[in-house]
C-alpha cells in the first residue's frame, strides 16, 4: 500500500537581505545612508539665504543666481545616469566615494569663483559628484528590501534626508551672520570630507559580483531602453518628478518671496522654510503608519490630489494676497506634505519593478527628478521673483503630476501593480 500523499503548500517567500537584520543593524543603515544623502539638501539648500548677498557681489540679476541652483540640479540629473550603471558594474562603494571627494574639490573651488559663471559652472560639478549619493542611496535600500519594506525604509530614510533641508537654510543663515557666502561651501568641503570617512568605515559593499552587470555602454543603453518601454515605470518617475519640481519651485523662489516681498531677514526666513521642511518630514513619516492599512497606490493617489487642490488654494492667496502670509504658509505647507506622502511611495512602487538593475532604475528616477526641477527652477526666475511666479510652477507641478498618474500610469493599471521582493542572492 502507498504512502499518503503529503500536501505541499506554496513555497515560502524568500526573505530579503534586509529582513534579515536585526534592528540594531538597520537603525545604522538608516543613519550612514541619511548622512550621505542628506549632502545633496545641504549642498542645494545650504547657501538659500545668501541668494540676494551673491546677486550683490557679483552684481548681477536674481534669475543668474537661481542658475547656480539649476546647475546643481543639473549636474545631480547627469550624475546619476552616469553613476547608476556604473554602480550595477563595479558595486555602490567606489562610485560613491569618488563622487563625494569630487564634490568636496568643487566646494573649495567655489569659494574662490571669480564670476557668477564660474560659479555657475562649478555647481553643475558639485551636482555630479553629490549625485553618487542619492544614487547609491537608493540602490542599496532595493538590493536589502522589496516591496511596502521599500516604502517603509525609504520613508525612515526620509526622516534622515528630512534634517538636511530643515537646518540648511537656518545653517546658512547662521553661518551668513559671520561670514559671507563662501564660508558656506567652505562648511559644504568640512562635510564632505566627514561624509568620506563615514562612506569608507560605515557602509559595506551590499552588491556582490554575482549580481553585478557587463557589458559596457551598450548593455547600459539596453537597460536603459528597456526601462524607458515600461509605461508604468515611465509614468511613475514621471509623477516623481513632477512632485519634485513642485518642491524645488519652492526651494528656488522661497528666498526672494519671504525675504524680498514679504521682509523676513535671513534668520526668520531660515525659520519659515524650517517649519515647511517640519511638514514635509512629518508627512513621510506619517507614511510609515499609513502603510499598515493603505497601499502605496492609494496613498500616492491621495497624496496627489490633496497637493494639487491646496496648490491651486497656494495660487489664489498668491494672485489675491488674500490672508498675507500666513495663508501663503500654510497652502505651502500643504502641498510640502502631499509631497511628503508622495515621494516614497511613487520610487518605491517604480523600482520595485526593477531589483534586478536597481543601480541604473534609480538613476533613471533620480535624473528626471532633479532634471525636471533643473526646469522648474529658472522658470520662477523667468515668471518673477513675486509669490505669484512661485505659486504657479507650484501648483503647475502638483497637476501635472496628477494629470501623468491619470493618463499615463492609469489608476486600474496602478491598482494592480504588484511589487517582487528581492531574493537573497545565491551563494
């Protein structure tokens, strides 16, 4: 007589390499990873206050200083398309060092810039070294989690990322009672070289040899062209972006608004864009809870209405001057916080579909990112330095946005997206 059949049941999901650690191990990956990636705030918002001092040094136009900042945001585009297969190839350490000690080099650089050209010039090469961070960043966060453990961690690393743009400004405006604006990049290459010491001690290689790709420029461009063919991804980073150049519409305008029209100085208005980064923060980490009963598909979904209607309330208190500046802030810090609610959950669910190059994907997203708040940027400077120019890329930013998630990525084709966990990598 046989044997009784036994009944086998599916196969137990593999853990990820990060469900493996204890909570000890991923609390200090979240703090070597927030220390690198918070960089990139500081080196964009560090030198804010010092907007209007640098149009007087050097002499020249509001719209030519907001520039600097468009190269940045440039040189942090380009960076990562580069960075991001680079660190598929050769594993997230060495790309990431070398791209700190770049971007320390053209800190120091930049305290000596004869003109605001040069110093335009130097910027774009600060964004391409600081942009090894936001890189790598990202990709080791896929290559230890998948899934709503993705979300989970990249809104805890949010957190991190969070106290960059909250004391940048306040920083810089410290520093600014002292010193002129160079001593702030002065303080930018005192980081860096900290952040190499970090980067070199704290953070083990998290790609292994056996997951990483070849082929050179002709591999990279197919990876490329196969995440460019995925419409979901697409509208994903695309949505991504576009919250983005809201925010940096924001961060480029933010300065000449409450300090040129509304007279705060440089130390309140430190306080100010504090208390929207404080919304911000608070948004991706009210995310953490909202996972446990929503999806991130819902929540991106909300999120993006929420920013679109109070953008377009930012927009008529900016046109009408309607409640002064306290309603200015609080629609601000409105959208701030759909963008909070937004930002984790649009890269997670986008890169969840592609763990196997997580490297070039997070370059991908992180290039249209800043690239598309490279656009936003001078385009307040072109609209005007007023509250109005602001508020309308703003706004402009929060709908497209939602127009992309709509048209593009589709809410039954969103609804049905199902993240693939990472596997643990066969020895």
């Amino acid at each position: 007589m046989t044997a009784p059949s036994k009944t086998v049941g599916p196969p137990a999901a593999a853990l990820t390499p990060g469900e493996l650690m204890s909570t000890g191990q991923r609390l200090r990956l979240v703090l070597v990873l927030g220390s690198l990636v918070a960089l990139g705030p500081l080196t964009i918002d560090m030198y804010l206050p010092a907007f209007p001092a640098i149009v007087e040094d050097f002499r020249t136009t509001s719209a030519a200083v907001q520039l600097t900042l468009t190269g940045t945001l440039a040189g942090l585009a380009v960076g990562q398309l580069l960075i991001g297969p680079l660190s598929d190839a050769v594993g997230r350490r060495r790309p990431l060092i070398a791209g700190i000690v770049l971007h320390v080099v053209a800190s120091l650089l930049c305290v000596v810039a004869p003109t605001i050209a040069v110093l335009g010039a130097l910027r774009v090469v600060q964004g391409l070294g600081v942009a090894a961070t936001s890189v790598v960043a990202m990709a080791v966060v896929r290559d230890l989690f998948g899934g709503v453990a993705f979300a989970r961690l990249l809104s805890r690393l949010l957190l991190v990322m969070g106290a960059a743009p909250v004391l940048a400004p306040t920083l810089g405006g410290g520093l600014l009672r002292w010193t002129n604006w160079q001593g702030v990049f002065v303080a930018l290459a005192v980081f860096g070289l900290l952040l190499v010491g970090v980067a070199v001690v704290g953070l083990a290689e998290t790609l292994p040899p056996a997951r990483r790709r070849r082929g050179g420029v002709v591999a990279t461009a197919r990876v490329y062209g196969s995440l460019l063919r995925d419409r979901t991804f697409v509208g994903l980073v695309l949505v991504a972006g576009l919250a983005m150049a809201a925010l940096f519409a924001y961060v480029s305008g933010s300065s000449f608004v409450l300090q040129g029209q509304y007279g705060l100085n440089e130390q309140e208005f430190g306080l100010a864009f504090g208390a929207g980064a404080i919304g911000l923060i608070g948004a991706t980490q009210f995310n953490v809870r909202l996972l446990r009963w929503w999806s991130p598909q819902r929540i991106l979904m909300v999120a993006l209405g929420v920013g679109t209607g109070a953008g377009l309330v930012l927009l008529a208190v900016a046109a009408t001057g309607f409640g002064g500046l306290p309603s200015l802030l609080v629609s601000l810090w409105v959208v701030l916080a759909a963008a909070g609610l937004a930002m984790p959950n649009a890269p997670a669910l986008a890169l969840s579909r592609h763990g196997e190059a997580a490297g070039t994907a997070s370059a991908l997203l992180g290039a249209v990112q800043f690239g598309v708040g490279a656009l936003a940027a001078p385009l307040v400077g072109v609209l005007g330095t007023g509250a109005t120019a602001m508020a309308v890329v703003v706004a402009g930013g929060m709908l497209a946005a939602t127009a992309v998630l709509l048209v593009v990525v589709r809410p039954g084709r969103l609804a049905g997206l199902e993240p693939d966990p990472v596997a643990v990598p066969a020895h």
